[in-house]
C-alpha cells in the first residue's frame, strides 16, 4: 500500500469541496485557518465541556452522589463505542446518499497507477472528513479532559481509541453498502425495462424515508437518552455481534479483565481487516460505475397534446414543467422533496398509534391534523422554490440560449411548485381527516390555509431560489447557497408564523387547542381568522412574486456562469 | 430564404474582461448571410468567448453586437429564437431520454407537433441514433450525445448556427452528414460561425476563417488573403495558423521534451 498515494486522494476529496463553497476560481489560495477552523472549533468546545463536567464532579459535596457521577461517567465510556459506531453509520450513510447519482463523484481514478486497496481506504477515510470527525475530536477532547481531572488517563487512552477504531470500522460498513448500492441498483434496473424509472422513484423514497424515520427515531429527544441507555445495557447481551466488541473491550479494561480486553480488541481488529479486504474486493469488482441505460420508450414518437397548454402554459413553459417533473421523479437528489413531507406525514402516525411510546390523546391528535395539513406542503414549497433554479446544474445554458423570457421562467417554475405543494397538501389531509376526523369547518379551513402558505412561501423561496441558485454538480449538486437556503428558510418560517398568526390565535380563544392559563381574548371567527390570513398571504405572494421576476430578468441578462 | 443587405453578424469594438485577463479585445467582425465562418486559435485565445457573447451568454464590457439585424443586447430573445448553438461540451439532461430532450427543445423554440416530429425521426435516423432514443441520456457516449445536441440546434430550422467544435466526437459517418447539412443549410442562407482546432476540416468546410490569438483577431479572410497575410504561398491552414499565431517553433519543443 502506498500511503502517499491514499493521502493525496483523500486530499482530493476534502479539496472537491472548494467548488461547492463557491469560491473564486483563479488564483485560488486556501486559507488554512479556515480549513482546520471546524475541528479546532470541537477541540476547543469538547475542552471547555469537559473542564466543566470534571469541575462539577469534583465539587459535588455528596460521596454518594459523586460515587453514582463518576459510576455513570465509566459508564458511558463503555457506551461510547457502539455510540460512534451507530452515528458515524448514520453519517457516512447520509453523505452517500447525497452523492447517490453523481457519477463523477463515485468514479475513482481507475486509469492511474492507484490499486483498489489505496483507493478504499481513501474512500473510507474521507468519507470521515466533515461532521463525523469533528464529532469525534469533540467527543476525544471531553473524555481526554475528564479523565484527567478523574485520574482515568489509561481508560482516556482506550476509549479514544476505540472511538477511532469505531468511526473507521462504521466508514467501512458504508463503502460496502455504496459498492452493493451501485451494483444491486444497477442490476435492478437492468432488469426492470421500462419499469426501472418508477422502480428507482418508488425504491429511493422507500430507503431514504425509513432511513430518515430511523434517523429521526435515534436523536430526538427522548429517543437518544433511550438510545444510549439501551447500548449500554444491550451490548453485553449482544456480545457475539462483531460490532460490539470494541465496546466489549473497553468494558472488559475498565473491569480489569485484561485477557478478555486482549481477546476482543484483536478480534475486532481481525474484524475491521476483514471488512476492509471485503470492501476493497468488492470495489474492485463492482467500483467502475456505469450508468445503465434505462430506456423508457420504443418505437414510434408520439407527441402529446399538452394538458398544461388547456390550462394556459405556452408550449415552452409546458416543456419546462414536463422536463422538471421528469427532473423530481427520475434525479435522486430532488427527491429529497418528497421525503420531508412523508417524514412528517409518517413521524406523527407513528407517535399517533404510540411506536415511540404512549400514543396521543384526543387533543393531541388535533393539533397532529393541523401538523400535517400545514406542515408538508408549506415545507415542500418553500423547499422547491429554493431548489429549483439551481437543481438545472450545468445544462442550465439551455435557458441562457434559449427564448426563456424571465416571465415564463419564473411562471412555469412556479406553477409546478404549486402543483407538487398542494399535492402533498392533499394527500396528508386526506390521512389526517382519517385519523382525526375533524369538523368539516376546521378540515376547510386549515386546507385553506394550507394552499395559503404554498402561494406565499413559494414566490418567497423561487426569489431566492433565483438569486441563490449554485450551479455547481461534483462532487454533489448543491442547488442553493447554503447563507441563501438558511436566510430564506428562516424568512418562511418567520412569514408563516405571522400569516397563520390568526387561525392561532382562534384556535386559543376558541379552545380548540388547550392551554394552561385560558387567553384573556374576545374569540376570534373561524371565517375572519383565515380571512385576515388570506389577505397576509395574498399580499405577500404579490410582493415576492415581483421580486422573483425581477430577480428571473437579472438572472437571464447576467448569464455568465 | 432571401438573404438581407445587412450582415448576418456585425461585432464592433467588442471586448470583454475576466479580472486582469482580457478574453476578447476590441474586435471588429463582419459575417455575411449564408457563409461558414471558422474562428481559428489556440486553446484560450477567446473563441468560445466571442461564441457566447454573439449570444448573449456573455455580457460584453464594451462594443456592439448586431445579429441578424437585431441589436443583441436590446432583444435577445429575438435573438435567440433564430439561433441554433452546440456549446463546446454539451451538458444535457441527462434523466431525459435522447426523445424526451429533443421534444423539449422543440417546444421550446414553438416547433410546431408534426413538423417537430417529422424532422426529429429524419435526424434521429441521418445520425444513426435511432433504437436509442428512448433510453435515458445519461448512458449514452459522448459522441451520441453530441448529435442529440447538434440536432437540437438544427430542430428549429435556425437562420444562424454557432457551432463550438461541432465535429468533436463523431463517427466519420456522422461528421460527413453533419459537414454536408452543413454546405446545403448555407446555400438556403443558413450562417454557420463556428470554432474548431480540427484545421484540415476548417480549410475544407469554411468559407472565411478568423484567426484568434489572446483575444485579438489576427487575420481574417479567405485562404488565399490569409496565405498573403502570412507570406506563405501555396501552404496549408497549419503552417499559416501556426506562423501567425507564432508556435511555428514546435520541433524544438518536441526535442526539448525528449531530452
């Protein structure tokens, strides 16, 4: 193995970020201090959290109290293995679905003197890089500080370890899912024809809408103290289970069971090695990805008379609109649109029939409807407008040189927001009506402010989905600026709050949702509630659908990209 | 088609500026209706610039740009309606079939349903894409993704064609059709402006030639003025370019690399 060589590819993975960040081109000079600032930054905040734990346990008066901390604290190190495990699974994971249909991304470099083995491990290791790392250095930096201050520098030194050894044993567990991904993908929709597109839209939101659940399930809220708790009183039970053992081998060396320690360390080393030798054969095997060639038609070409021309789109916009619901339905990468709302259509079904725990009263189920009437279709509104320009990517030239006015542009691209967002809105209505069986009154109402939302948060998100839009596709299609998607997602989040403002507040003064303390307010007509909204949200669909145009004509005058 | 009085293309005083490189500079160019112009240089030296700026995919920084006797910056979609353009490495969409983006083009420029579908069956078939049609794009080779691309310029029947290395990665078969559409689209008054390195093909194909070297046109003319232009009677387009552009020197190059 030459190591240089799985340096310098690593190297070249943290550098395809330069293009992603958008910065300029020529001259390029890479700032080190930024580049090292995000796990300087854990080091520094996995410091000061540990100093502040370490202080707290030694001043704590109570020897009973501080016997139980320093018991938990023990505890918790045996935890943390599995705990990385799991996490950097989840990461490493989300990282490859966000590179799921990039070729470029997945090619390595196969005409140059790089064997497989140099090649995995510089996949392995770079898949790493970002989050998952700096998670580590701030968990290292806490466990370093504390056991210093508790007199533990040995268990320090093991536990860190074995966080590492998890984190590299996790990354290799996701190399060997990408490569199966691509070859089990690829022979899948070989063997579909023409059903393959559908096959791949139906197939990618089933895995990413369970992966999400799972993820969703994992860290929030009381799930996490769950989560933790339950590794560490499972992994004993599970102890044959190969990817426990780090944590059995730190258990075993807090324990002072040193021939146990020695016994599962090396089998978890002997673990990893075999995992990384099945993980190199396979990318050998199957690494050079091929596209396969779906074909969706034969035979003879058969126009269509446009639906969208009846309803008032010029052939052009309706080409646009057609293209782009290919666009959303064929590319992985927008498909995340419809994850979000099947997320939250399913997240609240599974609170509501109690997987996660007790399920929901009568008045919670309430408030659930209003959840999933407003929720996805707002989100999958705001979301598609940001996405929208810059999902084009490259063949984005298509519109510089071609007729595109900024009207059309901007009328077509709006429309198929609207039509993808009301759909959502529907089908989560027509699910939540049958769970919570609602008054025809507040069932009217709430889609009526649902369609509200989508008009409003829609011309707010394609205006800056216009002025944001990041073009750039390798190593993973960005779409918008990441300050333009955090800006105007909070904006939308701020305009929704005001326009849904009077629906709230009827629903408190009318008691419709409980509160503690009543509100000291006359009630508030159901009718005036979503008419002053209506107002609020036509006004504001008016403003930023102007914006958006003028936005659209700067955007096709400057078309340099 | 009746070819007008005016130029097919008239670039004045055009320059443009990227920070402290200056791609194109100061250039004055006149295309006649019905001609294949060749925009010559090497790697650089402004083509694909100029090619841009004709369309209006590049804002000039000075100068004027009449196309078709529309002022480019004043509609440009008047423009663009009547221009048919490959640029140098098509980015298609590649999750829509070879058919799919065809109709979509054709709806873009407001073909009109059965002359779009006839034309696109006559290309599909001239350029041997037939069978394939129907199968994403994303697997296609590049040179199968160049004909859908040049098809897409031909498809609505455009008055001036620019062409960024329109030939790269045909088969001979295909790069023959192609050459041939190519002559029998300019004697309907078709103006074809296009930028290649493939110089024998240049020689062949073109009616006048510019030669650009960073961001200045060097010579312009047919091959005999350009031969005068660089005193080389009786020679061919590669000595001429490589004398004006001057990398004629490249034998002690080759040896000094072989050292």
């Amino acid at each position: 193995m030459n190591w240089k060589n799985v340096l310098r590819l690593i190297s070249v993975d943290i550098k395809a970020g330069r293009l992603i960040r958008g910065q300029r081109l020529r001259r390029y000079r890479e700032s080190r201090v930024f580049q090292y600032l995000l796990y300087g930054g854990a080091c520094l905040i996995g410091l000061a959290i540990g100093i502040g734990i370490a202080i707290f346990c030694t001043v704590v008066p109570d020897p009973q109290l501080k016997t139980l901390l320093y018991q938990s604290t023990r505890d918790l190190f045996v935890s943390f293995p599995t705990l990385v495990l799991i996490f950097s699974v989840v990461f490493t994971m989300m990282g490859q679905i966000q590179r799921m249909g990039v070729r470029a991304s997945l090619q390595p470099p196969y005409w140059l003197p790089i064997t497989w083995k140099e090649h995995t491990l510089a996949s392995t290791l770079a898949n790493l890089i970002g989050v998952p790392l700096a998670a580590l250095i701030l968990l290292s930096s806490v466990i370093a500080t504390v056991s210093i201050f508790l007199g533990e520098t040995p268990i320090a030194v093991f536990t860190i370890f074995a966080l590492l050894a998890s984190a590299f044993l996790a990354s290799t567990t996701t190399e060997i899912f990408r490569v199966l991904q691509v070859r089990f993908v690829g022979a899948v929709y070989k063997s579909t024809g023409k059903a393959a597109v559908w096959v791949r839209f139906v197939g990618s939101l089933l895995f990413l809408v369970v992966f999400y659940i799972v993820w969703f399930a994992f860290t929030s809220g009381a799930s996490s103290v769950a989560l933790i708790e339950a590794v560490a009183g499972a992994q004993q039970a599970v102890w044959f289970v190969p990817y426990v053992w780090l944590g059995m081998s730190l258990a075993a060396f807090m324990s002072g069971l040193l021939v146990q320690t020695m016994l599962f360390l090396l089998a978890s080393l002997l673990f990893i090695l075999a995992l990384f030798y099945v993980a190199a054969k396979l990318n050998a095997k199957f690494g050079l990805y091929e596209p396969p060639a779906i074909t969706v038609s034969r035979g003879i070409y058969a126009p269509k008379v446009g639906f969208l021309g009846k309803l008032g789109f010029s052939s052009l916009e309706a080409a646009v609109i057609r293209k782009d619901f290919k666009a959303f339905t064929r590319r992985r990468e927008l498909m995340y649109v419809f994850i979000m709302p099947l997320v939250f259509i399913l997240m609240p079904l599974m609170q509501y029939f109690g997987v996660y725990g007790r399920p929901v009263q009568p008045e919670g189920s309430r408030f659930l409807f209003a959840l999933m009437l407003l929720i996805p279709g707002a989100m999958m509104a705001a979301m598609m407008g940001l996405m929208i320009i810059g999902e084009e990517g490259e063949p984005v030239w298509h519109f510089f040189s071609s007729p595109v006015t900024a009207r059309s542009l901007v009328k077509c691209k709006y429309a198929l927001i609207i039509i993808f967002s009301c759909v959502a809105t529907l089908v989560c209505g027509v699910v939540g009506i049958l769970i919570a069986r609602p008054s025809l009154d507040i069932a009217v109402a709430l889609l009526a402010e649902s369609m509200l939302l989508i008009f409003a948060l829609g011309a707010v998100s394609l205006g800056a989905g216009i002025t944001g839009a990041d073009f750039t596709e390798v190593p993973r299609p960005r779409m918008v600026r990441p300050l333009t998607a955090f800006v105007y997602m909070f904006l939308c989040m701020v305009l929704a709050s005001v326009i849904f403002f009077p629906l709230l507040l009827h629903a408190l003064t009318t008691g419709y949702i409980p509160t503690p303390i009543p509100v000291p307010l006359p009630k508030i007509d159901l009718y005036i509630a979503v008419s002053i909204s209506a107002v609020m949200a036509l006004i504001t669909t008016f403003v930023f659908y102007k914006i958006a145009l003028k936005n659209a004509e700067e955007f096709l005058i400057k078309a340099e990209i | 088609m009746i070819p007008s009085v005016e130029s097919a293309l008239k670039l004045r005083g055009v320059s443009k500026r990227y920070e402290d490189i200056v791609a194109v500079d100061n250039i004055d160019l006149d295309v006649e209706h019905g001609e294949i112009f060749g925009l010559l240089g090497p790697n650089g030296s402004g083509k694909t610039t100029t090619l841009k700026i004709i369309l209006g995919l590049v804002k000039p920084d000075s100068g004027s740009v009449n196309v078709l006797g529309i002022e480019a910056t004043n509609d440009p979609i008047a423009v663009k309606k009547q221009v048919g353009y490959v640029p140098e490495s098509p980015r298609l969409y590649e999750f829509l079939t070879g058919l799919e983006y065809l109709d979509f083009i054709g709806d873009i420029y407001g073909v009109a349903l059965s002359e779009k579908k006839t034309r696109i069956k006559e290309y599909l078939e001239a350029l041997e894409l037939e069978g394939r049609e129907g199968d994403m794009i994303s697997s296609y080779s590049e040179g199968m993704k160049q004909k859908i691309a040049l098809i897409s310029a031909f498809l609505h029947k455009p008055k001036l064609l620019l062409l960024d290395e329109p030939l790269s990665g045909l088969d001979p078969r295909s790069a023959r059709i192609v050459k041939d559409l190519l002559r029998k689209l300019t004697s309907q008054g078709v103006t074809t402006i296009m930028s290649t390195h493939i110089l024998e093909i240049a020689q062949a194909m073109c009616d006048r030639l510019a030669i650009m070297y960073e961001g200045r046109l060097l010579a312009l003319g047919n091959m005999e003025e350009l031969r005068q232009k660089a005193r080389l009677p009786g020679s061919d387009l590669e000595d001429i370019f490589l004398k004006l552009t001057g990398t004629e020197d490249v034998r002690e190059v080759v040896e000094a690399l072989l050292k």
